[in-house]
C-alpha cells in the first residue's frame, strides 16, 4: 500500500491517505494520526476527506457529501448537493444540486437557502 501524508493542521491531527495509487473515482482509505504518528481515527473510506475544521472533517463520496466528527462518526450526510464547504462561525456553505445555494448548521440542518 502506499501511503500519502498531509501536514498537521490546528486540531493537532494530519490526514493520511493509505492508497494513494487508486484512481481518482475509486474509495480510497484514510486514516489520522496524532503528533505521535498514531493513528487516532482510522478505517474511512472516501473519495476524498479534508481536514479538521470547527471539529468536523468534509469528506465526498460516490452518493454525496458530509462531515466527520473527532470519533470517525458520519454526523452529517447530504445526498442533493454538488459540494460543501468547511465550517466557518458554525455554518457551512452548500450548493445544491439545482443550483440553489444555501448554509446548513453543525446539526446538518440548512438555515438559510436561495
């Protein structure tokens, strides 16, 4: 397996992509691992997973979109939507997929949409 590392970011946690190699349509492991190269979250399997922000990790699938919680947990999942943005003030950005636009809160609902 070849693996990829990304650099630590505020929370104290660095993101690692276990299989590197896999095309880019292809679920790919990731992990995170602490200042002591110990892998705190482990087993998330993405297309792709940003890092830590205001406590949730953005991660896209094959169906959709949605963040992570410090445990690995799926907290939010959203199906209908082109992209997400990371959390900023508690809101983050949505684009739906009709084009509309909107916020959705840490509880994954939208407060404000277009």
């Amino acid at each position: 397996m070849c693996y990829y590392l990304y650099n630590f970011s505020n929370d104290g946690l660095a993101r690692v992509k276990k299989d590197f190699k896999k095309k880019r349509k292809e679920l790919k492991e990731w992990a995170f691992i602490d200042k002591t190269g110990k892998e705190a979250i482990s087993n998330l399997k993405f297309l792709w997973l940003w890092d830590f922000k205001e406590g949730m990790a953005r991660f896209v699938t094959r169906t959709g979109w949605g963040f992570i919680d410090k445990s690995g947990e799926e907290v939010i999942k959203i199906e209908n939507c082109d992209w997400i943005d990371d959390f900023y003030d508690g809101l983050a950005r949505v684009k739906f997929s009709n084009g509309s636009m909107g916020f959705l809160n840490k509880s994954g609902v939208i407060v404000y949409s277009t």
